[in-house]
C-alpha cells in the first residue's frame, strides 16, 4: 500500500514538474557528455604528451652533451624567450615570411577576432594593441552578429523557406517531412562544397598537412572554436607561399562566407519543426506559450500559401463578407429611399416622459 501511495506521488509530481524534470535531465546530461569527453580526451592523448615529453628531454640533454659550451641556465633563458615570442606569431626558424601585421594580416586578424574564432597565432604586442583590441571587439562583436543575422535571415528566404514552400505545393508533401529532407541535404552540400572540397585544396597548398588535418582545420574554422594548432599561410619558406598576401586574403573569404553558410544551416535545422516541439520540451510553461504564440506569426507568403489551400467544401460554407464600396453603396441606397426627417423637440420629450 505504501509502495502505491509513493508510486501515486512521484507520478503525480513528474507530471505537474514535467518540464523542470526534463530540463534537469538536460542539464545532467550535459554534464556527463562533458565528463566523458574529458575522460576519453585523457587516455587518448596523455600517452602522446607522455611520448612528446621524454622526447624533448631527451634531445635536450644531446644538445647540452654535444655543445658543453652552453649552460643548462642560458638555454633554458633561450627557450623560453623563443616561445615567448612564438606565442605572439614571431619565430625565430629562420623566418623568411612577410610581417604578420601588415594590412592583409591585420585584416586576416580582425576577421578571426570578430567572429570569435581566435586562433592565437597572431596577438597585438604592444599595450595599447590590447587596448584597442577590447574598445574594437566591444562593438566589433556584437555588430558582426548582427551582420551574420540579417544576411542568414535573406539568405533563408531564398535558400530554405521558399524551396520549401515551393515543393510542397508542386509534390503535396507534408511540411515537416519536407523540411527534414531539405535540411539534411542543404548540410551535405555544405559539408561538400567547404569542408570536403577545400581539404583537399589545402593538402595541395599546405605540403604538411594530410587530408585529416586539412579537414580538422576547415571544421574547427567555420565552427569558430579556433584552437590555432593549425593555420594556413605560416609557412617560413616563400618558395612554398610565393603570393602570401594573396593566399591570406582569399582564406579570410573563405573563413567568412563559410562562417554564414554554416549558421545557414544550423538555422535550417533549428526551424525544423521536431526541433521546435524538442525545445518545447524544456521550456517553462510561459516560455512555452509564448512560443507557441510567435509560431503563429507567419509571414505574407505562407499566409497566402495557406489561404490558396483551403478546401473547396470549407470555403463554400463560409459567410461571404461584403467588401466596402458594397456596404457603402447599400447605404446609399437606403439613404435615397428612407429620406432624413429631423425629429421635434416635442417628440423627444414625449418619449423621455
């Protein structure tokens, strides 16, 4: 009997709390995803950092066997001084290459900084670079979010929602099922045309980079996560980049029409409507009506598209509403046959009385 009353009132409380369950489930599951990340982060690449460690050591101390005119203390000053400058996009191996801040690379950096991908490589040096870069990125940013939003939004007329609406009023297929087919096939051209066609561009372009490593530095492009492990153009030798300039430019054309062409499809995907209902889920019962209610704001194309597709037994019992110049000639009409006649003074107080 106890077992009942307990099994009444969890089901009782999982039904009243139904989306705070659900939104604790999330966030539990989010925090999971993160812990097995992280763990088989670990026992992939701790033994390689391991390997990676031993290896250094092992070539420094040849180097101080070899060269016992250097101290341990000098090199370890020279060590640190060249990545500390490595940090800041200067090498010291035999750097043949043009200067990192020139007009093209400064573009190339504010591209990156803008758009939040940040790949490190190349940083201001100075103080007053780092001031500038925060008072620039505090308006940078959210004006290039901005941007991004009003061009995804034109370009998800043309390349989502009237495709869409056209296919489904030439092949009378449902909506939902439409837009699933035509997401998944706008994020396979996508995935073709700037991650698989441009890897294997870069493999021609980059002479140490394999396919793989090609198309890990397109995906953590155009997803801005940015790690900078791998930048195009750092080459030291001009005889493998022999128009730096020019291949700086067009990567940052890339990296920006890709950013768009990816958030164009990630706002395919989030419109889906199983997307809409999976959201809804999580949602508080406020935030859930509320969305409900901006669901129903549909723009004059579909309301046209709705209107042309109502069925011909439902408009025929329909009340047929006249338009205004009928109603004002009907009052005409009435007004030229029931002439005005003022009423006395007399009659109204009769009637008041």
């Amino acid at each position: 009997m106890t077992r009942c009353c307990t099994g009444g009132r969890c089901a009782r409380f999982v039904e009243r709390h139904h989306s705070a369950v659900n939104f604790a489930l999330l966030v539990a599951g989010y925090v999971l995803y993160l812990a097995v990340g992280a763990a088989i982060f670990s026992a992939i690449e701790l033994p390689y950092e391991y390997e990676l460690r031993r290896e250094l050591q092992a070539a420094r101390r040849d180097f101080l066997a070899n060269n016992t005119c250097v101290s341990d203390a000098r090199l370890e000053e020279l060590l640190a001084r060249a990545l500390e400058a490595s940090n800041y996009g200067v090498s010291v191996l035999g750097n043949d290459s043009d200067r990192n801040w020139d007009f093209v690379s400064s573009l190339f950096f504010t591209s990156t900084v803008l758009t939040t991908t940040g790949y490190g490589h190349n940083v201001p040096l100075s103080d007053e670079g780092k001031a500038f870069c925060i008072f620039y990125s505090i308006f940078g940013i959210p004006f290039t979010l901005f941007f991004l939003s009003a061009v995804v939004q034109r370009i998800m007329v043309v390349v989502t929602r009237r495709p869409v609406s056209y296919f489904h009023h030439r092949w009378a297929m449902s909506k939902s099922k439409l837009a699933a087919i035509h997401a998944a096939c706008l994020a396979l051209l996508m995935t073709l045309l700037f991650l698989i066609i441009p890897a294997w561009i870069f493999i021609g372009l980059e002479k140490d980079w394999n396919f793989l490593e090609s198309l890990y530095f397109c995906f953590i492009s155009l997803t801005t996560i940015g790690l900078g492990d791998y930048v195009p153009g750092e080459t030291h030798s001009k005889e493998a980049n022999p128009h730096p300039q020019l291949y700086r430019l067009t990567i940052t054309a890339y990296l920006l029409l890709g950013l768009v062409c990816a958030l164009v499809v990630l706002e395919t995907c989030c419109e889906l409507p199983q997307m809409r209902r999976l959201r809804q889920r999580f949602y508080q019962e406020k935030a859930r009506e509320l969305d409900s209610e901006t669901t129903n704001i549909i723009d004059p194309e579909e309301r046209r598209d709705q209107l042309t597709d109502v069925p011909d037994h439902v408009t025929d019992n329909l009340p047929v509403i006249p338009s205004v110049s009928e109603q004002a000639a009907s009052l005409r009409q009435y007004s030229k046959s029931a002439p005005y006649t003022p009423v006395s003074g007399s009659a109204v107080n009769r009637k008041l009385r």
